[in-house]
C-alpha cells in the first residue's frame, strides 16, 4: 500500500525539553527532495545561520521573506510555540493553518500579554524555505487565546508544503500539509486514518507518533480530543486542572493536551478534518442537556459556549468564530472524483438519550423507536442527504461519532438485552432514516465511527428488524476505529455476545492506535494499527486486522 512516511520528518521542539528540538523517525527523503535542498547545508544549519546573523531569505519570485527576528516584536516568558502547528480542511487550492501562542500554557492567558500580537507566517514548496510561495501577517487576539487561523488560498491541488509561523523572534516547528486534489481527479489513490478518543491520564500517545510516519493525505480525528475529568490518582499521567466548566478552564485542559509532543507531531505531519463528540464537553451530553441534568439548560448552554469556543481556538478548522453556544460544525471535504468525506455532528442537535437511564447501557424500552428521535436534527438530515446527493465521487465516507451498527451487549437476555443508549441503537428510527438515505443517495457509502474505544467492522443494512442485528441487504460497511488511550470496560462481555450477531465481522476490545485507509477505483482497503501498549512512551506498532471493500459490494471481507 505504499504507507512509509518516507517524504518528510518533522521538526518539532518537545514542550517538555525547549532546548532539545527532535525529530519524527522516518526513512530517507526521497531523491527528488533530496535535489530541492541546497547541497551541504541542512535545514536547522541554513535557518540558524540565518537568523544569526539576522538576514531575510530570498524567494524564487523576488521576493523577501520576514526577518527570523522582528525589531517590533514583544518580549514574552518564554518559547512562544510550546502548543505546535496544524493544518486542516484541505481543499484543492486551500488549506488551514493553525498556531496558539503560551509561552505559560498553564496559566490563565497562556503567559500572553492582554493585547493583539502579530504573526507572520510562510508557505513553501521546501523544508528549507527556499521556494516560498505564500506568505503574510496574522494577528493572535487574545479573546481568542492567542491563536491563529490562516485560511491559505492560492496553492496548486494535491501538492505537498512546508508552512511555519513567526513571531516575538521566534521561529515555529515546521508543518507539512497537502491540498485535496483537483474537483476532476479520480486516478491517484486517496490515503487517510482516522483516530479519536484520547484520554490523557490512561497512557501515551504514541499511536500519534507511529500516526506522524504514515503517508497519507488526510487524518480525520472523529471526537474526543480532550476528556472533562477531575484529575485523578494511579494513572500513567495526570490532568493538570481541575474538571473544566468555563473557557478558562478548557483553556487549561486543552493546553495540557496540545503539549504532548506525540500529538504535536501529528498535527505537524498531516492536515486534520476535525469533529468533536461529548467529552469537548461533557460526556453523554444531549444538546442543551447535561448528562444527568444536573444543572438547567440555560446554565449548560454557557457551558456549551464555552466548551465550542476553546475547540475552535485549538483546531485547524475553516469555521466562524463561535460567539455561541451554536456552532454549525459539520461540512464536506471533497478528494476529487475518488472519495467525498461528510463529517457530521451527532451531539449538538440530538434529541435526550431514551429509557431515563443516567449511563450509557441499558435494556432497550419503547422510546428507542421514536419517530421524534434524532441524532443529525432536522436540518443537518435535510443537509446530509443534499450532500450525498450531489456528491461526484465514486466513494461517500461518512465521518461522524457513535456506533450505528446494532449491537447486543446480553442477547441471552429477556426484554431485548442490553444496548448503549448513547448510540444510533438509542435512535433506531433515525438510523433507519439514514440507511434509506445511503441505500438511495450514496454510491459506496463507508461509516467511519470513533467512540466506543474498540474495534468494529459491521455490515449496514437497509432496515434492522431488532437489535440482533437480523436484516435485509446490505448498503455500506461500518468501520469503527479503537482509542488512541481510553479503556473499554466490557471486552470479555462482548466477545460472548458478537458471535451470534452476523452483521459484525470484526471485534477487538483490549488495544489501541487508529485506522489507516486507502481508496481506489475498486477497493477500499482498511488496516487496524494497533501499538504495543499505552504504558510506555516508546511503545511499537503493528497492523492487526485487515479488510477490504469492493467498489459495488457493499460489505467488507477480511483482507
């Protein structure tokens, strides 16, 4: 499948070390690279010599880029990048790129001073900033934290860049990004993963750092970017703050995360196609309730505004900035003819969990069927199908948060088992309503689902008779990626249910990484990266579990 990172190693400052930059592992450059870099001088040598002696570096058009040191800039307490780089939503000739300066993450302003600070920042076709073809000045406000968003136009379709941010004198970690390919592409194979669920206190993310080496255009992160705990005793790692509620609060929490050096580099690897699900905010949150309706909706929503405000701050997202609790989150990445990514948002609009139940499993009762029952809402519905509609591409994948294929924890069980109510068994009408909708709309339509912290690989069919899973056709595949770190409690308990559940193909409950995809004309095919262990920093990595769907044949087989 051609997965070596090979084309590119990224540089980045370990927050935990300022002084000692390091290197994502990876193999050589290729030749082709190898000619674009001046001969005898490395990249660290010529940028250091550089800002030594404080000169511009020319550009191919004329041009001069800014000075490494800027008279005018602020003096701050520290390293201003300590939180990385990212880029994100790729379009053909476009591309986000992210920065938050906090010299002191873990204060209440990042260490920033109460004033705009400006940043400049740089787009190259070279690691070395030979070839610069884009570039120019961003102000980092500090309503929003001190971050940045450039939307970058311009650019040439499915092309590598470098990027790198400026600013109080300083030089950022140098980012890698591509741009989706052309709207009329259809030839070259389109390469993603996708991760979620990374719960700082469990382990390492050391799936991220396997994740920087991979090749691929695209890493959607499906939710789950941060978890809302206390802190707690006993653990691999501990939450820095206390369980946050306000904006300074997620301020904190997702400094403790942006950190991470294996995150960091990342992000720094490859463009991101961002979506939350409910510990952004709150787990098991419904809307404008809170998980246990501990607090009235009003008193939630500020939460929620909150909670949205600091995940577009921390994102690379080509969205408004939220002065709400309302954030319209969900949206299309095309990758020209071959594979059209629909990213959905299934908490922001869902109607309460059904049953009363306080946890997420439970025996199913009559409100699981309601035709009033909704994950999407209406308008996010009415969206998807006009998407999946219009969508050219001979691949539909459909981004989004919780499990939708039927799964019975105790079929044994009298009363219809046990379900998870937080999931689309919660909402069976309006899963129903969404096989219609890929039955009908979407040519090869694949769910990528995060979530459930394990691996799944259901077949999806157009109507579901009961939560055994007995059905009628199948219409897509489900691939359900594992955690980066968080635990799943019921492994044992599944592994005795699933077997007399045909739809599911594949289960694996006890370990963690993400999933690596590539699409071409007539396959898809998805490998489960599974790393040694999340205890240790240095853990390794293996696929476990291969499968393969075929253009026309929805359903997958193992590979």
């Amino acid at each position: 499948m051609g997965h070596g990172r090979g084309r590119y190693r990224a540089l980045v400052r370990d927050p935990r070390s300022q002084s000692a930059p390091f290197s994502a592992r990876g193999v050589a450059p290729s030749a082709r690279q190898r000619a674009e870099k001046p001969a005898g001088v490395s990249r660290r040598a010529f940028l250091g010599a550089a800002a030594g002696l404080g000169l511009a570096v020319a550009t191919p058009r004329g041009l001069r880029s800014p000075l490494l040191v800027a008279r005018d800039a602020p003096r701050l307490s520290g390293p201003a990048f300590t939180l990385g780089v990212a880029s994100g939503d790729p379009l053909p000739g476009r591309v986000v790129l992210w920065t938050r300066l906090a010299p002191e993450p873990q204060t209440p302003t990042g260490g920033m001073p109460a004033e705009p600070v400006s940043v400049r920042w740089q787009v190259a076709r070279d690691e070395a900033f030979g070839k610069i073809v884009r570039q120019g000045k961003a102000r980092a406000e500090p309503d929003a934290a001190h971050s940045v968003h450039v939307d970058v136009a311009g650019l040439e379709p499915a092309t590598d860049y470098f990027y790198r941010f400026i600013a109080a004198g300083e030089e950022s970690p140098v980012g890698r990004t591509r741009t989706a390919p052309a709207p009329d592409a259809s030839t070259r194979p389109v390469r993603f993963a996708f991760a979620s669920c990374q719960q700082y206190e469990e382990g390492y993310f050391t799936a991220h750092r396997h994740l920087s080496e991979e090749d691929v255009d695209l890493v959607a992160f499906l939710g789950d970017y941060i978890y809302e705990d206390d802190p707690s005793d006993g653990k691999a790692r501990r939450h820095e703050a206390s369980e946050p509620t306000d904006l300074a609060g997620y301020r904190l929490r997702y400094a403790t995360y942006k950190a991470d050096a294996d995150l960091q580099a990342a992000h720094a690897a490859h463009p991101w196609a961002v979506i939350w699900d409910d510990h952004e905010v709150e787990n098991n949150y419904a809307a404008d309730r809170a998980q246990r309706d501990t607090v009235s909706p009003a008193e939630f929503l500020t939460r929620r505004a909150a909670a949205y405000r600091s995940w577009w701050e921390h994102q690379p997202v080509r969205l408004p900035a939220p002065t709400g609790p309302d954030v319209l989150m969900y949206r299309t990445l095309a990758f020209g003819r071959l594979a059209t990514f629909q990213l959905l948002d299934t908490r922001q609009y869902r109607t309460d969990q059904a049953c009363g139940s306080a946890v997420d499993i439970g025996a199913p009762c009559p409100d699981v069927d309601s035709p009033d029952a909704t994950l999407l809402g209406d308008s996010q519905s009415r969206w998807l199908s006009r998407a999946l509609g219009e969508s050219r591409a001979r691949w539909n994948l459909i981004a989004q948060q919780v499990m939708v294929g039927p799964v019975n924890f105790a079929p044994t069980l009298p009363d219809g088992g046990i379900v998870n109510l937080d999931q689309w068994d919660g909402y069976t009408s309006a899963r129903g309503s969404l096989m219609r909708q890929l039955a009908k709309l979407a040519p090869n339509p694949v769910v990528l689902t995060g979530d459930i912290h394990s691996s799944w690989v259901h077949d999806l069919v157009a109507e579901t008779n009961d939560a055994s899973g007995t059905s009628d056709r199948v219409v897509a595949t489900e691939l359900v990626g594992t955690s980066i770190t968080s635990s799943f409690p019921l492994e044992s308990v599944v592994q005795g249910a699933v077997a007399s559940q045909p739809t599911i193909k594949y289960f694996e409950g006890t370990k963690h990484g993400y999933v690596r995809a590539e699409v071409d004309k007539e396959q898809l095919r998805a490998d489960f990266r599974y790393v040694s262990g999340i205890g240790s920093p240095t853990a390794t990595i293996e696929t476990g579990a291969s499968f393969v769907v075929e253009a026309g044949h929805p359903g997958a087989q193992p590979a």
